[in-house]
C-alpha cells in the first residue's frame, strides 16, 4: 500500500523502543511513526501476531510514550511492523504532539531526527509499512 492510500500520515524518524512481549523483550528503534502504528527495526523480529507492550524513548521527555497493546502485522529481516490496539488518552496526546512536532510528509525526502536535525534521506530506501 502506498503512502498516498494511507488514512494516518507515516513519519520517517529514529525513535528508541523498549518492547516487551511474552515471548520476547528487546531494544529497537522505530524507523516509521503514525497515530496507529509503527515500523520498527531491531536484531532479530518477533513473530507475527505476537502482543507487545512498548515504550517509545522520545527525547527530551521526562517519560516515555507508553503503547499499552500492539499487534505485529508483520516481519522481514530485522524491520516488524505493529498496530497499536491500546493506548490510553495521555499517551495518545503524547503520541500526537509529538508527530506534530515531525515534518509530517516522508515524500519530501527527509529523514527526521529526535534532536531535530533534519537529514537527506534515500526516497527508495524509505519504508512504509
């Protein structure tokens, strides 16, 4: 699916991610960032369907952004897609703010930073999930 079919905007960026599942706990960082989901990228992916609790290291933020339930659609090669299922009103607000924060348009070819810095990105290397 293109990112022009999407009914939540994506953001291309670099997030650290905490993730907790019963079957796996590992570090990430999310490469891909909308209201209802994420691409993450880490060593090795969890299986799909799995239930993830996640907390997104945003910086300069005394806490983190905390996704209650979030379901892995898809993996391939160290990149999981999830959907988020839960999340309660304070993070959402959190989660919002923060990607109004971002240039909320990855076809502009930039990659944006947590520190802000703004950076060319390779448009055929972005991904979209």
């Amino acid at each position: 699916m293109s990112w022009e079919h999407r009914a939540h905007r994506r953001v291309l960026t670099v997030v650290p991610v905490l993730i907790f599942g019963e079957l796996f706990h590992a570090k990430g960082d999310i490469v891909n960032l909308s209201t209802t989901g994420c691409v993450i990228a880490v060593a090795q992916a969890p299986e799909k369907e799995q239930h993830l609790h996640l907390l997104v290291q945003v910086p300069n933020r005394d806490m983190s952004i905390e996704i209650q339930l979030a379901v892995v659609r898809w993996n391939a090669l160290g990149l999981f897609g999830v959907e988020f299922i839960h999340v309660n009103a304070l993070h959402q607000t959190s989660l919002e703010h923060y990607l109004s924060i971002l240039d909320p348009c990855p076809s502009l070819g930039k990659l944006v930073h947590p520190e802000g810095a703004a950076e060319e990105a390779q448009p055929r290397r972005q991904v979209v999930a």
